[in-house]
C-alpha cells in the first residue's frame, strides 16, 4: 500500500510539472499530450533548456568568482584568528613553574613574582594577583635586630611588603633572595623589550593582512559586477532569451496559455 501511494504521489507530481511547463486552453488541451504536438512540446523543451544552460553558465562563472573569495576571506580570517592569540598570548605570559622553593612570604616565577598567604600547618596559598617582574621595583631592608623586608613597588605605584623575622630568617638569605628577584626582573624586563617588538610586529602584520583581504574583497566584487554587465550583453545570452521568447510567444499562440519563466531569472 505504500508502494501504491508513493507511485500514486510521483505520477500526479509529474503530471502537475508536466501542465506546469506545457500549459493550454482546455479546448487546446491536446497540445500537452496529443503525439502529434509532440514537436511543439520539444521545441519548447529545448528553447528552455538552452536558456538554462546558457543561465547554468553564468551562475557558475559568477559562482566561482564568489568561492574563490570566500575561500580568500576564510584563509585570512584563520591567519588573523592564529595571529591574535599569539599576540594575546605574548601579552599575558603564562606564571611558569616557580624558579626557586617558596621564600616566605614569596614565590618566584620566571616572569612574576607572588605574594603568598602564609599560615602554621597549611599550603601556602597566592594572595593577591601575580606581579610582572618587568614593572617592579625591589628593594631589601635588612636589620641585624629587627625584622627585615622585601619590598615590592609597582609601576602604578602600589607597594608592599614581605616580612621576615630575625628568628627565622637570616638577613644574608633575605639580601640574596631580594637580588635573586632583581636580577630576575631585569631578565624579565629585556623579554617584555622583546615582547613589546614582537607586538608590534604581529599588529603590523594582521593590519596588513586585513588590508589586504579589504583590498581582494573590493576588487571581486568589481569582478562580479564587470562579469554580470558582461554576461547581459553576451551573444549567447542574448541568442538563447530571443530563442526562449519565440518558443513561448509561439506555443502562447497555439496552445492559448503563456508558458511560465520556470528557469532562475537572469541575475
């Protein structure tokens, strides 16, 4: 029974396209499928499928022009995408493992220095935001009686301190550890130099690329525009519409009903 319905369905949906593309007057209803109208119906046929081919043509022409942009502005998008996260990358430089064991109250990474919370029979934990080696200022103070410090200055002009009691650090161990993170922070500051080239170098170059792409996607759409006026005055066109004309204007005469465009109109 399924069967039955599915053939039911395509051979009423054949019929309808086939009065679709061969339309007539009821007294004139022979023409749509009478074998001796047969060569009305296939000249017919033909004047359409010429115009379509001839349409298919330039549909294809313009189309490749489109992909050939789109795959142009889908490679640049890519590059631009890879480029910006490495800039967002070099901007943000990773923490980085610890260079030496923890020292009090701080932690030193490679390119940050940490504030730590400090507390009996527990991990010590971050407290506060990492600090850029490249954008502090370090300084020791040592007291062979009192606590010493490390303290901390930031280019936003934030300070603070690390304490060290006398009773558990030695003051030569808080001195090399204050120029163990100067010394660090200069070696970050020559990679903040060369990060900031490289910055420039990589903003340089996604300003260019998309330039560039804003240049292509110009220039194809003036590519398109000088294909399309080219194809409406193209004697192929023109030869297939006046062949496509005469056949529908003829079987209008004949069978009394204008057949439709049926095929895409001409861009």
């Amino acid at each position: 029974m399924d069967l039955l319905l599915l053939a039911l369905a395509g051979g009423l949906l054949a019929a309808g396209r086939h009065l679709r593309l061969h339309p007539a007057s009821w007294d004139k209803r022979e023409y749509i499928y009478a074998a001796r109208y047969r060569g009305a119906r296939n000249d017919l046929r033909q004047a359409r499928q010429l115009r379509r081919s001839v349409q298919h043509r330039e549909q294809r022409a313009v189309g490749a022009v489109e992909r050939r942009l789109t795959e142009s502005s889908s490679r640049s998008r890519d590059l631009v995408r890879s480029l910006k996260e490495e800039r967002e990358k070099l901007r943000r430089p990773p923490l980085g493992p610890a260079l030496t064991d923890d020292f009090g109250e701080l932690r030193l990474h490679e390119h940050h220095l940490q504030f730590l919370r400090v507390a009996p029979d527990a991990t010590p934990a971050p407290d506060g935001d990492p600090l850029r080696l490249a954008r502090i200022t370090v300084t020791t103070e040592l007291s062979p009686k009192e606590n010493c410090y490390i303290n901390v200055r930031t280019s936003d002009g934030d300070e603070r301190s690390a304490v060290y009691p006398r009773r558990q650090y030695e003051e030569r161990d808080v001195n090399a550890f204050g120029i163990r993170i100067r010394r660090q922070a200069l070696a970050d500051a020559e990679f903040a130099r060369s990060q900031k080239t490289r910055d420039a170098e990589l903003t340089a170059r996604i300003d260019k690329i998309e330039a560039d792409e804003d240049r292509t996607r110009q220039a194809g759409r003036r590519e398109i525009e000088e294909l399309v006026q080219t194809q409406q005055s193209a004697p192929e066109r023109l030869k297939a519409e006046q062949k496509w004309e005469e056949a529908r204007k003829k079987w209008a005469r004949d069978a009394h009903r204008l057949p439709p465009l049926w095929a895409r109109p001409w861009k």
